[in-house]
C-alpha cells in the first residue's frame, strides 16, 4: 500500500512539473505577444523597450525565464505584468467567492444528483424515469452561462427579485451573500445534477445483476436491504470520486463562464482576464494552482478505491 | 423474447439487432428527425439568407428603417435598442446591435457550431484511439509516456486550457511549414476543442485495449506471426467500435457546448463569423433591453445538443446486449 501511495505521488509531481512547463510554452507561441512591448506602452522608445525587457528578464532564453517564474511562485512573490499586483493576493482575494460558490453548488448538485438518480433508477423505462431522464438529458444540453444569463434576466432584471451579480462576503452579511449566490448556484449546479443523474442510474441498474447482488438475495435478504447495503453502497462510490474531481475543478477556477456573467470576480474570472490581457504570471499561478487541486485529488481518488477495493492491483 | 433469441442464432449481426432496437425507440426517433432537420436547415443558410431574408450573416443595417404591419420602424433605435421578431421575411427574429438579421446569423452561425463541433469530434477521435492503442498495446514506457500526457492534457478544466491556448493561437494563427491557418479560421477552435477533449476518450479506450490485448484471439495472431501494427489494426480497433460509436455523439455534444463557453470568453470562433456562443455572448450585453438575442441563439443550442444527447443515449442503450433490463419494455 505505502509503495502504491508513494508511486502515485511521483506521479503527481511529474505531472504537475509538465503542466507548468505545457502552461509556459503555450504563452510562448504567441508571435506578437512581446510583454515588454506590452509594458512598455505605445508611445516608448526601442530603447525603453529594451531596458523593460531586461529589468523584467524578457531577453533571457526561455528555460531561465521558466526557472524564475517558477521560483518567484513558489516564494510567493510573484506579480503580474498588467498592473504589477502580487498575484497570490489576488488569488486569495478571489477564493472566498471562489469557494462559495463550489460549495454550494457541489453540496446542491451531489444531493439532487443522488435523489434524482436512485428515482429514475427505482422502476427503469416507466413514466418517472422518463420524465426525470428528459430533463436530465435538457439539463446536461444547456450550457450553465446561457441558463445564467436567462435566469439573470428572469429573476434580476425583469422582476427584480434577486440581486444582478457580484460577491457579498459571508461575514458582512451573511443573507445577502445567499441571496447573491442563488442564481450562480442554480445555474453551476443544473447539468452536475443531470449528469450525476444519469451515471448513478446506470450505475444502480448495472448493479443490480451483479452476482453478489444475486448471492444476496439467494442468501434471503429482503429487497430493500440488498438494495441498501449492496446495491446502492457499491453505486455511490464512483459518484463520490466524480464529485471529488468536479468539486476540485470549480475550487481551482473552472467555473470561468458562472463567475463571469454573475460578476463574482472569483478565482476563475481573474483567470479570464488575465488570459485575455496575455498576462502570463497569474494565468501560471492559477493553472498551477487548478492544476495540484485536480491532480492531488485524482491520486487521492485513485488510492481511496485501491483502499476500498481489494480487487484493484495495487501495481498498475 | 424466444423470437429475438432464435435470429440471433441464425446470424443477425449485433449491429443489425441494434438498428432494430433503435428503431422501436420513438424518443430516438424524434430526436433524429429534429437533428437532421437543424441540419438542413443551417445547410440552407445561403439560400434563405437570398431568396427571404435579402441579406448576408455580416451585412450590417443599423441605421435603415423596415416596413413592419404598416409601420416604419428603425432597425435599431436612437438609444441602441435592435428591433425585436418582426415575423416578416425581413428581420424574422429581429436583429442585433449592429442591425444584422438574428434569423440569417442564426442558420450560418449554426453552420458553424456545427462544422466546429464535427471537426473537433473527428480530431479527439482520430487521435485519441490512436494514442490509446499504442499505449494499451504496448505498455511500457510508452504507455508511461502517452498516460502522462494525457493527464497533463486532463488536469486543466476543459475551458480554461480551451482559452489559454484559443487565445494565443486566435492572435497568431497556426503556420508549421506548409501549413498555414489564419487566427479566424474556424478551425483554430475544433483543433483546440479536439485538442482538449483527447483525454476524455483516451483514457476509457486506452483501458479497454489493455482488457483486449490479454484475449485468446490477441494471442492467436501473435502466434501466426502478426506484427503489433497488425494486430491493433484487425484484432483490437474492430473490438473498440460499439465504444467508438457511444462515444462519437457525447464528444459532438460536448464540442458544441465547449465552443459556446470559448466564443462567449472571446477564444472561439472570432468575429465578425458567427457561431451560436459568439451570437449568445453578444447578446449577453444586450439582455436587459433584449434578451431575443440570448434565446434564439441558446434555444437552437439546446435543442442540437439534446437531440444528439438522447440520440447517442438511445444508440448506446440499443449497442449494450443487457438494454432489455435497462428500459424493459
């Protein structure tokens, strides 16, 4: 078990290592993307320019760049080359909205995922399963920031109800940070929901012909206790791995598209425009920051199963 | 069903049997025809956008006036604001900011959505199964390699590797010798979508041709003599189709969807070219005077991406031999 744990660890950080190095290049490419033109602003000199480049380390070989960038993170000192803010500060400027809204979307979507999926799962083909499965597959269609938008217009705009965007935080008022919330929520946790849905639905259904399914109920047990101890146990655990990695995914900023239109000014919409102002250091920092989040719980994931099932070979 | 049984014996291919079941589903069914009738109608774009509308996808005409009912109206009002659905063969759903007919941005923007989306699915398959049946075959430190990159590929959320690299490439372009593609192409997005999504279909068929690699008639050709190229051409990739097939339809889906979330954060398909998510996000900023130009666009979005969604459902349903005890009719 220590060897499997240590082996996936290694593996972490290998990962981790190239997707700083991936991170890197693919602002490299970019042909007219010179930074220190971009500081430098419109009316400097060449030679401005080139002082810039050289305070900044612009005109060393691109490896000794990475190396930099990636000490100046890892000390935590690292600013951006727009408005030269330390990027760590504006990352944890932007968690506690950041956070919000992962957990209570992720809260929402595991459970309305979990109810709505063991419904449809409870008398497959009939009319509930349905219906549920319909709106289910409607859900999973929709993308989340065109459901925003239209909920925003509906609940904000038209009738005033809710409040249009941005972030209250928690401790200044903590009903206003609901009620700013709810929409964002909804609106993030709609197609989980859907999805989770339907994967715990085949899940259940798949179970259920399972032989230890079959040797339970050979054995005598009643319906509902098959359905709870074997049925339903051995169903929910790749859901909760799926939420796992979904949770960790919105934690590190991949909510862009939600924290965008409600104006949440999160982790993943200082991630938005810096990538649109070619702001390299903090789009680093952000995907380096996703990246571990994702990374570490996928290796968590992955040794919780080998925990929780012996039949995984611990050597693969 | 004993009927259903005895054909099978006598040689009803598994294909066969799944067009057969496809064909009793009536959601699927529906599904198809809704599919294919957005299609066609988007193939159609140039001929409604002459023959109805009278104008092209990038013909502004903000400042002309239309007959609607008997009265003159401006195409867009003195403060901004698009006419609405007129219902008339001019400005059938109305018009955007800058007086473009939404119904004419509509079929060529779904033309788009949907070239984006097929091209991008071609992609991730293409390459996908490839990088799969190499590092499920052979193993190794090439499996190390490729599983290494897939997770690199894995462990950025879709759309935030989707715009970092959409970005850079949409200032650039693409030029690797020969090949040369400019910035607005709309193939920078399918290339970076199909980039994007590789993993997400790797990573399960890489899992089934290490499955595959271990069965008896893997073994019997590598006893005649076949080399590993061969036997993951004629053994292995046939075993993989039925996978192939359930999951050709999610990636469209999924490509479609992630190309509205790109264009709406400005690394998609780029102006002035339409595309569903650049017409949503356009209208985004309009919603509070004229939230038409979020729904028309995002309606036809969903009603695609469902109409694939419960098509590949159904399909997958008809292809998994237990389907009978799944919807048990």
């Amino acid at each position: 078990m220590t060897r499997f744990i240590v082996r996936r660890m290694a593996q972490t950080v290998i990962v981790l290592v190239l997707i700083s190095i991936f991170t890197f290049l693919i602002f490299q490419v970019i042909p007219n993307g010179d930074p220190a033109a971009r500081l430098a602003g419109r009316t400097a000199s060449p030679d401005q320019i080139r002082a810039i480049a050289r305070s900044w380390g612009f005109d060393q070989p691109i490896y000794v760049q990475y190396l930099r960038t990636m000490q100046k993170i890892f000390s935590g000192s690292v600013v951006s080359y727009s408005q030269q803010i330390n990027v760590v500060d504006q990352i944890r400027r932007g968690l506690p909205a950041t956070v919000s809204l992962a957990v209570g979307a992720g809260v929402i979507w595991l459970l309305f995922g979990i109810v709505v999926g063991l419904l449809s799962a409870l008398r497959p083909g009939r009319v509930l399963d349905r219906v549920l499965g319909f709106l289910a597959l409607t859900a999973i269609s929709t993308p989340a920031f065109v459901l925003g938008a239209v909920l925003l217009y509906v609940f904000a705009y038209r009738t005033s109800i809710l409040p249009t965007g941005e972030y209250v935080p928690l401790t200044d008022d903590p009903w206003q940070w609901f009620r700013h919330l709810v929409l964002p929520w909804i609106s993030l946790s709609l197609a989980f929901i859907g999805f989770y849905s339907r994967v715990l639905r085949g899940n259940v259904l798949d179970a259920k012909h399972e032989e230890y399914v079959r040797m339970a109920r050979a054995k005598g047990l009643s319906g509902r206790r098959v359905m709870v101890r074997h049925v339903l146990r051995n169903s929910l655990i790749p859901i909760v791995s799926l939420w796992g990695l979904d949770f960790a995914g919105v934690i590190g900023g991949g909510a862009i598209l939600i924290e965008s239109i409600f104006d949440l000014r999160g982790v993943g919409q200082y991630a938005a425009e810096s990538i649109s102002t070619l702001d390299v250091p903090p789009i680093m920092v952000i995907v380096m920051y996703t990246g571990v989040l994702v990374v570490v719980v996928a290796a968590l994931v992955d040794i919780l199963y080998a925990y929780l099932d012996p039949r995984i070979s611990l050597n693969t | 069903m004993p009927g259903e049984e005895l054909r099978v014996g006598t040689g009803v291919g598994p294909y066969r049997l799944a067009l057969r079941r496809l064909r009793r589903n009536v959601a699927a069914l529906v599904a198809a025809v809704v599919f294919v009738g957005i299609v066609a109608c988007c193939l159609c774009a140039p001929l409604y956008a002459h023959y109805v509308a009278h104008t092209g996808p990038l013909d502004n005409h903000e400042t002309e006036r239309v007959k609607v009912g008997g009265h003159i109206r401006d195409v867009v009002s003195l403060i901004g604001i698009p006419i609405g659905p007129t219902w008339h063969s001019h400005f059938l759903l109305g018009a955007d900011f800058n007086g473009r007919d939404v119904a004419v941005r509509l079929l060529y923007g779904g033309r788009n959505s949907l070239i984006v989306g097929f091209s991008a699915t071609a992609i991730t398959m293409f390459a996908a199964v490839l990088i799969a049946l190499f590092a499920g075959y052979y193993r190794g430190w090439i499996d190390s390699v490729l599983a290494r990159m897939l997770d690199v590929i894995w462990a950025y959320p879709a759309i935030l590797l989707g715009v970092a690299i959409g970005t850079s490439l949409s200032l650039g372009g693409i030029s690797l010798g020969p090949l040369k593609i400019s910035g607005d192409s709309l193939y920078i997005p399918a290339l970076i979508i199909g980039f994007v999504n590789i993993p997400y279909v790797a990573k399960p068929i890489r899992g089934q041709v290490i499955a595959l690699r271990e069965k008896e008639f893997v073994d019997a050709a590598r006893t005649l003599d076949a080399g590993g190229l061969r036997i993951m051409m004629t053994e292995i990739l046939p075993n993989l189709s039925s996978t192939i097939v359930v999951l050709v339809p999610l990636m469209v889906a999924n490509s479609i969807l992630l190309e509205a979330g790109l264009s709406y954060l400005g690394a998609g398909v780029q102006p002035p070219n339409p595309s569903w998510g650049t017409m949503i996000s356009d209208g985004v900023r309009l919603i509070t005077t004229s939230p038409f130009l979020v729904l028309v666009p995002g309606v036809a979005l969903v009603l695609t991406v469902l109409s694939i969604n419960i098509l590949g459902e159904a399909v997958r349903d008809a292809l998994d031999p237990r389907a009978v005890t799944r919807t048990r009719r």
